[in-house]
C-alpha cells in the first residue's frame, strides 16, 4: 500500500502540465470526482522526480487527508522521486495555468516554457517577444536577465532592501486553496515601506512599460537619470520611487495626453456610456494635430476604431428601438427608448420622435389596466368554481391513494417476509460448510475468502451472497460458537478490504461482542483474535 500524502499531480497524461490538486476531506474529494470523471491522474514528468505512472484518489476517513496514491504494481517494483513532496511542489504547473487563462482574457496569448531546475521558475513570451518570468525557488538568488521584460517573485522568495529601493517596485504572486478543490492565484505588488497589496488577476493587465493594476493605475516608469543609466539592462525599466513624491498616477503620463484621451475613452464604455462620443471627439482632435509620434498615433487609430465602430452601432440599436416603439408603444420600449436619449450622440429628431411616443404609450397602458381588471374578475369566478372542484377531486384521490398505499404495505411487507426466509433458508443451507472452512482454515494457521470458501466447499453461490446474506450466514455459523471464545468469522476480515471489515462488525454487533470504535484498534483486535484462533 502506497503511504506518501501526493497533493499533487497532472491530468490526461504522464507529461501534461495540467496540475490537479487533490481535496483533503472526503466530501470534497467527492466532488472532484464526479467533476473529473473520465480524466486520468498521473504522478507527471513536469515534476521534479515524477515517475510518469498513473495515479487514483485515496478517499480517507480516519486522521489523514484524502490524497493520490500510485497503482499497484504487479512486480512490486515500484520507485517514485517525489518523497510525500507538499502542494508547493506544483506551483510551476499552477503559475503557468493562471498565467494562460489571465493573457487569454486580454487577448494575449504567450508560449511557456520550464526553465531548469525544473520547478524553480516559468517563463511566458508573447507574441511581441516580451518574456515575463516568474520566479519560484526559495533558495536561487533573485535575478534581472536581460531578456526578462518583467519579473514576478513567487510565494515566499525573498528580496533584499537595497533592491526593492533601486527597483522601486517588485511584483509577486501568491496561491490560495479554493474550497472544495483547486487553487487560485492572486498578483501583489510591493512598494518600498508599505508591504504588498494584493489583487484579483481581473485587476491587473498587461501595460507598456509593466503590469498595471486596480490598486497602482501604473507605477513610475521614470528612474533617476545616473540610476537609470548605471543599472539597467537594455530592453528592460528598473525604477527607483521616492515615497514621498510618488502620486497616485504616474506624473508622466498625467501630462501624456493621449494616455489621458485612451484612458476616459475606455473608462466611459463600460461605466458611462454617455461619455463616448466626448472621448472620440478628444482622440480624433488629437489626430488631426498631427503632433504625435508613430507609437502615439497607432494606438489613438486603434482606439478611435473602437469607439467610431462602438457608436456606429449604438445608433443602429438606438434606431431600431425607437421604430419599434412607434410600431408598439410600450412602457418598456418607451423606457428603453428614453434611456438611449441621455446620449450626447441622440439626434434631436430621434428625441423628439420618443417624446411623441409618451401619451400613446399612457393610452396603451390605461386600455391594457382596464382589459386586466375585467380578466382579473372573470378569473376570480372562475378560480372559486375551480376551487370547489379540485376540493372534491382532491378529496377522491386522497381515499384512493390511502387505499393504494395500504396495499403497497402488505405487498412490501410479504415481499420481505419472502426475502428474509429466502436468506434464512440460503444461510441454513450454507452454514455448516462455511463453518467448517472457518475451522479448518484456522487448523492450518491462516485467513480465508469468500471465493476460497466457495471453491474448496463447491458452494459457488457463495461468491455471489450480497453483504446481507453473508451477515446471515456468518451468524449461524457462530451460533455454537462460546462467548469467551473467537469468532470463526474472524478469519475472514483483513485489514486491506473495507467491505470484509464492516462485515466483521456487523456480525459482532448481532452477536453482543464488543469492538474498538477506530480503525487502528480493530485491526490490532483482529490480530489477536486471530492468533487465538490459529493456536486452538
């Protein structure tokens, strides 16, 4: 039996990178199950000493976590590198998982790789050549390379004092146990003398220069000059933040007007759709300057698309309600109609087109209240006659189904007469074979099964005795059996079969013999009684 604690494995085969997290409690490790059916678990190669085997869940009761466990092996020669390593062991494989999903909500997508020692760090390049690295081992020192665009710190890696003052900033993430299965993964970034302030991935993007989040729009981008130019490596911004003039916006992009016009713009979409149009008319002004630089102009055109092709059908939508409303004047199409008039980009005919639509929809409403209350009344006369009637057909089919459930009683309890003196009669048949195969298996020093029984009695129908039909036979057989002396029915209970032992204590319990409540002692009590058994 395999005693490592393995948290941690892969789906779908033996060199997938898709980590799988296995629940502690029994009742989670429930629902992992159902919801992972049909996925194999595997002890993978992107582990550090993984063996590539297959693994299944270990469902546990007692004091230990549910857990993964490998299969037998049939020549018993069985060795795995991973030494009951913990959850953290798999952080690489969740950091890369996170990482995806979070650059694919961004329309991003990236290629990973495992540098070495395989679990110590991830790398993500995107399409642009950037290469975002997370850092993962505890005991490797810290290291800028020049090819990492940004750096992300793991759980517990440390950084000195000297270096976060130089940089200005370090950006860590961190992983949380999700109830039930699974982990989540959160992005903190640390400010020289204020701790780290952590986030939701929905709250952090990818920027520019770096990682932009909820808490820090954006952190300077502007080192001191002799710093910028003695520390840092081409292609890469390292910043020194002096705490006590660090605004909550960087200072260079609050007088970067196009980041200011790009900003509202994708402020106003979804908080304040009215505001749309002021923002597109800010950026193609901005263009028409013709002031700006290549990178400035690129991203004002891709910008200014969004928000032309965003209003463009905002007024087909607007068109469409408002000759539906002339169409059908209702107060919901009336009041969808008003709320699309708030924007600045609402025509003043289409304004007054929903205003001329006001008194129709008030008549509407007034014939639709007075056609209501006659239904109202018509089906008030009808619900009273209606009721009487359920009342009485109600009344019918409650005698019918007393009279049915009484007669479902008797049949169930004369079909359980019959199960019960079916088993009766199975178990006086049966009894004293097994009794003897009990006794015998006990002259010879060792335990038995139910297959071997049936085999060496010729009873074959033994195999195939269901839990209940085995508890009747097993108390019979005991039935002569000395209350000071070892239950024969001992010699079929091991400690590797879960249904044999709940045999055992049933068979006990009907028999007025007292057993240890936890798992530990009934194993040791069935030893010793066993034992007994061997030297009679």
């Amino acid at each position: 039996m395999d005693r490592r604690l393995i948290r941690t494995a892969v789906f779908g085969s033996p060199d997938s990178d898709e980590p799988a997290l296995c629940p502690e409690t029994a009742v989670d490790l429930d629902a992992f199950r159902r919801e992972h059916d049909g996925i194999t678990i595997w002890c993978g190669t992107m582990f550090e000493g993984g063996c590539g085997r297959q693994l299944t869940t270990r469902r546990c009761t007692d004091n230990r976590i549910c857990h993964f466990a490998h299969y037998a092996s049939s020549t018993g020669e069985h060795r795995c590198g991973r030494k009951a390593n913990d959850k953290d062991s798999a952080n690489h494989l969740f950091a890369k998982a996170h990482l995806a999903s979070w650059l694919r909500a961004q329309n991003l997508t990236a290629e990973f790789t495992y540098p070495q020692p395989l679990g110590s760090a991830v790398e993500a390049r995107l399409t642009d050549g950037r290469v975002l690295r997370v850092h993962l081992d505890r005991a490797l020192p810290v290291t800028s390379t020049d090819d990492a665009w940004e750096l992300l710190l793991g759980p517990g890696v440390r950084t000195t004092p000297d270096a976060l003052a130089q940089r200005g900033y370090v950006h860590r993430i961190r992983f949380d146990d999700r109830a039930g299965t699974g982990r989540t993964m959160q992005f903190g970034t640390e400010l020289p003398g204020e701790g780290t302030t952590w986030e939701n991935p929905s709250q952090v993007t990818v920027g520019a220069d770096t990682l932009v989040t909820t808490a820090k729009p954006a952190l300077l981008t502007t080192a001191p000059v002799a710093a910028r130019e003695a520390d840092s490596p081409a292609g890469r911004t390292i910043v020194t933040v002096d705490r006590a003039e660090r605004p909550t916006v960087p200072a260079a992009r609050q007088a970067d007007p196009v980041q200011q016009a790009v900003q509202h713009f994708k402020a106003a979409l979804p908080r304040h759709p009215g505001q749309v149009q002021a923002a597109v008319a800010t950026m193609r002004r901005l263009l028409e300057e013709n002031t700006l630089g290549p990178a400035d102009a690129q991203k004002l055109r891709v910008a200014l698309g969004k928000g032309d092709r965003w209003l463009k059908e905002r007024a087909q939508h607007r068109a469409a309600v408002i000759r539906e409303l002339q169409a059908r004047p209702t107060p919901e199409l009336y009041h969808q109609a008003s709320e699309l008039m708030k924007a600045t980009d609402a025509s003043p005919e289409e304004r007054a087109l929903v205003r001329a639509q006001e008194q129709a929809v008030q008549r509407r409403q007034n014939d639709a209240l007075a056609a209501s209350a006659a239904r109202e009344r018509q089906r008030a006369d009808r619900r009273e006659a209606e009721l009487r009637e359920a009342q009485r057909r109600s009344r019918e089919r409650e005698e019918r189904r007393q009279e049915a459930d009484a007669r479902e009683r008797e049949r169930e309890l004369a079909r359980q007469r019959q199960i019960e003196q079916d088993r009766n009669d199975r178990a006086q048949w049966h009894a004293p074979a097994v009794r003897g195969a009990l006794k015998k298996a006990a002259r010879e020093g060792r335990t038995t099964t139910w297959p071997e029984i049936a085999d060496k009695t010729g009873q074959h129908r033994l195999s195939r005795f269901d839990h209940e039909d085995r508890l009747e036979l097993l108390v019979l057989a005991e039935d002569a059996t000395p209350a000071d002396q070892p239950l024969w029915s001992t010699l079929l209970a091991t400690a590797d079969d879960d249904a044999a032992l709940r045999l055992y204590r049933d068979v006990a319990r009907r028999l007025g013999r007292p057993l240890p409540d936890d798992t530990n002692g009934l194993l040791a009590h069935l030893a010793a009684e066993q034992e007994r058994l061997h030297r009679q």
